[in-house]
C-alpha cells in the first residue's frame, strides 16, 4: 500500500497533487491559477506542478461548483475551511535521531490536552513542562487528537482532515520539535486518533466521495467503510503518516466498537500488521493501543513485538468505572453496572483483566459484554482512576478531587500506580488538580445551536441542581476554565499529592517495571468489610501481593499475614487503618 497516495508532495523539479474523488466529473488544483487534473482509473485526479515548493497553498474544486481543502492536507493555517498548505516534513533535523522508544513495560502514561496543558495552549509551550514529567516518574505523554477540526477550540474528536495537526497549537515543526525534546528526555509521545467517525464541521468528502461512507450511523455520525480499498488505505496510511513523519512512540485507537468491521480481514488488523512492517523497517518500538468497549480480548497481545495483527492493551474503563462508583457512591447510566458490588469488581479488574468478560450488562439492557481475559498478560491493559472522557462527560468537568476523598483517592493512586498493568494519568492529577475539564467547542451557527441543546438535554438533571453553573460548551471561558492551574502544585496540597505519586512511581521504576515483562494474573479477593488481598506471579518469578482496607473504617488485621519484603505501606502491624495500602515483594 502507498500511503503517500493520497495529498500532495514534493518532487525534484515541484509537486504532485492527488485527490480521489469518484463521484467528480472535473477537478481543478487551485494555486496562483487553476490546473486541471488529469482523471485516472478509479476516480484518483492527479497533476504534477513544476515550480511549486514547500508553503505553498492550494485547494481543489470539483465540477466547477465547490473549493475544498486536500483531505490528506498536511496543514490548514487558516483553519478547515482555508486553503492546504504544502509540508516538506524532510526539511525538519531531528535531534534524537538515534531514539529508538521504549518497550511497553515502561509505560507510564499521562494523558494531555495541548490546548489546555499550559496557559500558552502550545506545542511549544508543552516542552517548558518535560521536566515535570520526568521528576514525577511519567515515561509517556499522550495527547489527545490533534486532527485538524473547526474554530480555535476542541477535544479533537471533531476532527476532519486527519492527516493536519490542528494550527491551534503551533505549525507542523513545533510538533515536531516537543516530540524531538521529548524523546531527548527520554519520553515517549502517543497520539489519540480516531478512525470511527468524521467531525461535523468542514467534511467534503460526502461531496465526491460518498463511498467513504455506510448507511449505518455510529453516535457520531456515519460509519466509514471500511470494504472499500482507497478508504482502507487512507486510514491505515494516517496511522503510518503520524508514526514515519511526526515519529510519535505509539497511538491510542478511540472507540474502535464503533468502527463498522466489514470485510474477511479488519481494518484493525490490516493497520496492526502495516505498523508492524514500519517498526521493523526503522528498527523501533511502536505500540498500539485500543479504546474499545466490547471487551474483545482476542485482539489484544502485549507481548506480540512488532504488531502482527494485535494491540498491545486496551484502556480498561471497567476498572475506572468500579473504582468511580468505589469513590464516589454514584450509580447513574453506565456506572450501575458495577453498583451492586464496586469492591468485588476491582477485585476481578486486578486478577484478570476485565470485570465484564461475558456477562450481561444491565446498562446494555441485558447485552452480553466481553471476553474472558485472564490469560493475558497484566500489560494488555492501561488502568486509569480518571481521563478525559470521564472528568469532561460530567456536567461541570468536576475532576475526582472535588467530589471523593483524598485520603480515598490516594488509596486508589497507591494500587494503581504499583499494580503490574499500565497506569495512566490524566494532566494534573499527579498532583490532585481540581482544574475541571469540560466539554467544549467552537462550531458555528445551526451546528453550535444543536450541541449546545443535546448537551442541555443530556444534563437536564444536573441543570436543575446546578443552574447556572454548567458550563456552555461553545463559550470560550469554557475551554479557559479548563486550562491547567499549575500554580496549585506548589501549595501545600499540591505538594503533598505530588510527592506521594513521585514516590510510587520512583518505586514501580525500581521494582515493578524490571520484573513486569512476563508477568502473569494471579487471584484477588474482597472481604464485605473492605479488605482487598491480590497477588501476582512476576516475569522473574517474584510474587507481588497487595493487601488494603478500601473502607472508612479501621479493619482488624486477618489471619493470614502478608508475606514479602516491604516495598509499599511499610510493616504492617494492628488495625489496618482506613485507605491504607501494603505492597509486598516476595523476590525468587
């Protein structure tokens, strides 16, 4: 496959322009003047330009009627709407040209917002942080979709012309140079992407390339097609354009259960073994990751290295929404799922991967949900307390801090951060930030209008306890309010949640990632009272225990000691007081 089929780029003597656009009868490449294109087999129109180089702008137009950007667009200076710029991505030096990744064991990941991580809302700006990131013990920065999508503002799951980092945050380059600082730092960078659906907003391809799409609907909008090559190519092509030109270490796949699987082999698998080749091919360690709430296990593989048809892990949402409903008490929509026993449910999420492997699911209406998962390894799953989706799909984008305990919450910290699956963080929690993230845009006209009241509709309750407090997803003091509050890590509090996540991290570093390759599920209990024991058997045949009181109450000890060396809680001796958390190690 030709992954540069698609867009434009530079040759010896210019540039060649390509567009696929079946259901066009004649398409003009608009720089200083318009160019014919030349219409070849398949629906492709093509025109080699003498005398064009890099920065140079162009749109097309198809029958005469409509302008519009490449959908393979390396960058939109002036938005969706403006003209494509041309990129000459050779012309960037590389600093870290020997930087080869690092495996997945390391992985520790922090998932990011470029537009709110700093007041700057930059590329640029992100590098000031790396060595945050560094001290705190965070080997991984993932940011959130960066496709370029309408207005100035956005989650990134807008996105339309998937191959243009959004100019919101900086030109082509400045990516490039806080991956290039990252990787100098020894960090990874992964890259949310989003193959299920396109944005709203500034998406012309229903114009001359209806065969992109299905008649089927995902809750985005229509279902690409998959069946149909020229599409294939074109996501699959994405995939490889981020990993070669941009050289980010892995990408996160978002809700791939609303990719529609047509065909005898799946997109998903096609584009697993195509990074596979390309992480052959350069020599590095490239990592795929899944959001995907079917619970599919069987294409996941963290030990499958090159990809070879798998993912590495899965974010695993049933942990989440256990430790959500542990924390916090609420049981609404789908967090009734794990009302009836949130304890036990973490319980099952530490000894085998995912809590719904089967069963049915009451907020599926009784939809069976899942695979057993057990027989993979602890690494094919990324752990999280908070993220994106679960800060901003509340009604205010209130973080975990404004509505659960700390002493709670640092319970949670102190499992997740030390148990042998991934952890994730979400921008500032490391030091217990109650920044709130919520919802926000900047579509225009009709569209802004119908978001704005399906956000109403959905938080119609929230709306009569709160009034005016929920936020206006298209009011840019939204997006603002959302901006990290930095400052806040060096108060007292800050401070304290900060030193306690150094702490846990210095100690998986020291303790955990060394033993994690190999490592395997063992058995985890919960007791009625809030005692939690699980253990694990290590890739070098330690075993790893872990007992804690998740309650608001002292428990007595029980019988059985925990065997070990200390690594975590110190020695434990009496009560067990409320929250606490005791790792041991018991080395072999």
């Amino acid at each position: 496959m030709n992954e540069r089929q698609f867009g434009a780029r530079l040759t010896a003597d210019g540039a060649c322009f390509s567009l696929w656009a079946p259901a066009a009868k004649r398409v003009d490449l608009l720089l200083d003047t318009p160019h014919p294109m030349q219409r070849g087999e398949g629906g492709w129109f093509s025109a080699d330009i003498a005398a064009v180089e890099a920065g140079a702008r162009y749109k097309f137009r198809i029958d005469g009627e409509i302008d519009v950007p490449d959908p393979a667009s390396a960058f939109q200076p002036d938005d969706i709407k403006g003209p494509s710029e041309l990129i000459d991505h050779g012309a960037y030096r590389w600093r870290a040209a020997g930087w080869r990744g690092r495996p997945w064991q390391d992985t520790v990941l922090l998932e990011s917002h470029v537009g709110t991580f700093t007041p700057d809302g930059s590329y640029r700006a992100m590098i000031e942080k790396l060595d945050h990131l560094v001290a705190t013990g965070i080997t991984a920065l993932e940011l959130m979709p960066l496709a370029d999508f309408a207005g100035s503002r956005n989650w990134g799951y807008d996105g339309v012309l998937w191959y243009a980092p959004d100019s919101a945050y900086g030109r082509p380059d400045d990516l490039k140079a806080l991956i290039d600082e990252a990787h100098l730092h020894g960090l990874m960078v992964f890259l949310d992407v989003v193959y299920n659906h396109f944005g709203p907003e500034g998406n012309y391809l229903g114009r001359y390339a209806p065969e992109f799409f299905t008649e089927a609907q995902t809750p985005w909008g229509s279902a690409i097609d998959y069946r149909v090559p020229q599409v294939r190519a074109f996501a699959i092509g994405n995939a490889l354009y981020w990993l070669r030109e941009y050289r980010f270490d892995g990408l996160r796949l978002d809700a791939v259960h609303a990719i529609v699987q047509l065909g005898e082999v799946s997109m998903l698998d096609e584009l697993s073994r195509a990074v596979g080749d390309l992480a052959v091919k350069t020599g590095r360690h490239i990592h795929l990751v899944l959001e995907n709430d079917d619970n599919i296990a069987g294409v996941l593989d963290a030990e499958q290295d090159p990809p070879r048809g798998s993912y590495r892990a899965q974010w695993n949402d049933d942990f989440h929404h256990a430790w959500h409903v542990l924390l916090t008490g609420e049981r609404h929509g789908y967090y009734s799922d794990y009302a009836k026993s949130p304890l036990q449910d973490i319980a099952r999420a530490l000894a085998s991967g995912f809590v719904y492997q089967g069963e049915p699911s009451l907020h599926r209406d009784g939809a069976l949900r899942g695979e057993p998962s057990g027989h993979l390894t602890p690494l094919a799953f990324v752990n999280f307390v908070q993220n994106h989706d679960q800060i901003g799909n509340r009604a205010l984008g209130d973080r975990l801090e404004s509505i659960a305990p700390p002493k709670a919450i640092e319970g949670a910290l102190a499992i997740l951060l030390l148990a042998p699956m991934v952890p994730m963080l979400f921008m500032g929690e490391e030091w217990g930030s109650k920044a709130p993230f919520p919802f926000f845009c900047d579509f225009e006209g009709d569209l802004a209008e119908a978001v704005r009241q399906g956000r109403r509709r959905e938080f119609a309750g929230a709306d009569a306890e709160h009034g005016d407090e929920v936020p206006d997803p298209l009011e840019r003091s939204t997006a603002e309010a959302a901006v990290l509050d930095w400052d806040s890590r060096d108060q007292a509090d800050g401070r304290r949640r900060l030193t306690l996540v150094r702490d846990l991290l210095a100690i998986r570093r020291e303790k955990i990632i060394p033993r994690l390759a190999g490592a395997v599920f063992g058995e985890a209990h919960a007791a009625d009272n809030g005692l939690l024991t699980a253990s694990w058997r290590m890739g070098d045949g330690a075993g790893l225990r872990l007992m804690a009181n998740l309650s608001n109450d002292e428990l007595p000890r029980p019988e059985t000691e925990l065997t070990g060396t200390p690594i975590w809680g110190g020695a434990a001796s009496g009560p067990i007081p409320p929250w606490s958390v005791f790792w041991r190690l018991d080395s072999r």
